[in-house]
C-alpha cells in the first residue's frame, strides 16, 4: 500500500492495516483483528513493538490452519488480536507479547525436524490456542509449524477462548472548551456577517 505517511515502516500490508487502524482509534477504544501468525511469531518484533506504543494487548486466540477453510479455501494459522488504544504517554498494562525467541521442537525422524518461534503469549497462555502443534512442509523437510484442529465445535471454543479475555471501552471525558474573551456587542444596528472594527487592549480587531 503506497501510503507516504507509513511507507518509511515498509509494514507488510496485514501489519499496515494495524499501524493506521490504531492510529485511528481514539484512547480508549478496542480494536479486533485476525492476522496471521507471523504478526505475533515474528521473530523481529518491530511491529510488535509499534503496537505496543499505542496500545495494550488485551487477549489473542490462534485459531487452527483449517479456520477459514469452508469460505476461503485456505489452510492457514491465523490469530485473533484484541487491542485497546491508550493515551499517548501512558505506561503499557496490556499482556506480554512482544517476545517470539523461544525455539521449539515438533515431531520426530528427519522429515519433520524443524525449529519454530512461538510469541510468549501463546507459550504462557496455552489455552488460547485451539489447535495441536505440528510441522508442516514436505517430505524431506518441514516448511513450518501449523495447528490443527481440536475436537469439537470450533465457534464455541472461540466463544470460551473471548470470555477469558477482560476488557471494555472507556473514552476519557471530554474537556470542555471555555471561550477566550467575552463576547461583545456591535456599535449601532449593523446587519448580520457584517465586519465590525473594534478595538481590545490598543489592538484593532475585525469580527
């Protein structure tokens, strides 16, 4: 997306729509987005941090790689991001999520060997994830890591997964602006959008 105001980020474009959602939200507003894996596995955590800037992680789900498969046709990990926009200034007080270091092992024999970042929400949180880890990729080597399936009716695990995340919307009250000067009246009957020249503290004025 040619974009001047984000082109210097050079985000790719699920992690564009991130950077100016948020930046459009008001402080305290909540924000949702499905994304895949890799916002949070990324092992450079320069959009992680980005967000982290503006707003407070309050909760992700990884959904499994069969999630959108019926009405898209894809097999793919994605994750659920629930954000909520801070004031600027104001100290971070969302979930860890800006680290995906930690290196982990899937499967055996030498066709599934594969070494794969998880973010460390995921790694303290285990029950966000609704999905069994495997490696994924062809026979002699693993492309990657997926999760499939859990038993069951995904829509009500993702149901459970969102009643463990806690957070709601809170505007600040807005401040009441007071005017400058008093208001003062014309000299003699003058029609209305007329411009009148006065003068406040020596200085000529038109109104």
């Amino acid at each position: 997306v040619n974009d001047r105001a984000y082109n210097k980020l050079n985000f790719n474009i699920h992690n564009y729509f991130f950077a100016k959602s948020l930046d459009k939200v008001r402080p305290g507003g909540l924000v949702c987005f499905i994304t895949s894996r890799y916002t949070m596995d990324a092992q450079d955590s320069k959009v992680r941090a980005y967000i982290a800037q503006r707003a407070d992680l309050l909760g992700a789900i990884r959904l499994p790689d069969t999630a959108f498969k019926s009405n898209a046709g894809t097999e793919v990990v994605t994750d659920i991001l629930v954000l909520k926009k801070r004031e600027a200034g104001a100290p971070y007080a969302g979930e860890d999520f800006l680290e995906s270091d930690t290196l982990q092992y899937y499967g055996d024999g030498p066709s599934v060997l594969r070494w794969n970042a998880t973010n460390e929400y995921f790694r303290a949180h285990p029950e966000m994830v609704l999905g069994t880890p495997e490696a994924s990729g062809g026979m002699y080597r693993s492309d990657g890591l997926t999760y499939k399936a859990l038993p069951g009716n995904l829509g009500k695990q993702i149901q459970k997964a969102f009643g463990k995340i806690r957070g709601e919307m809170d505007y600040p009250a807005a401040q009441e602006e007071k005017p400058t000067a008093a208001p003062r009246t014309a000299v003699g009957l003058r029609p209305d959008g007329s411009l009148v020249l006065y003068t406040v503290d020596g200085r000529q004025n038109r109104h």
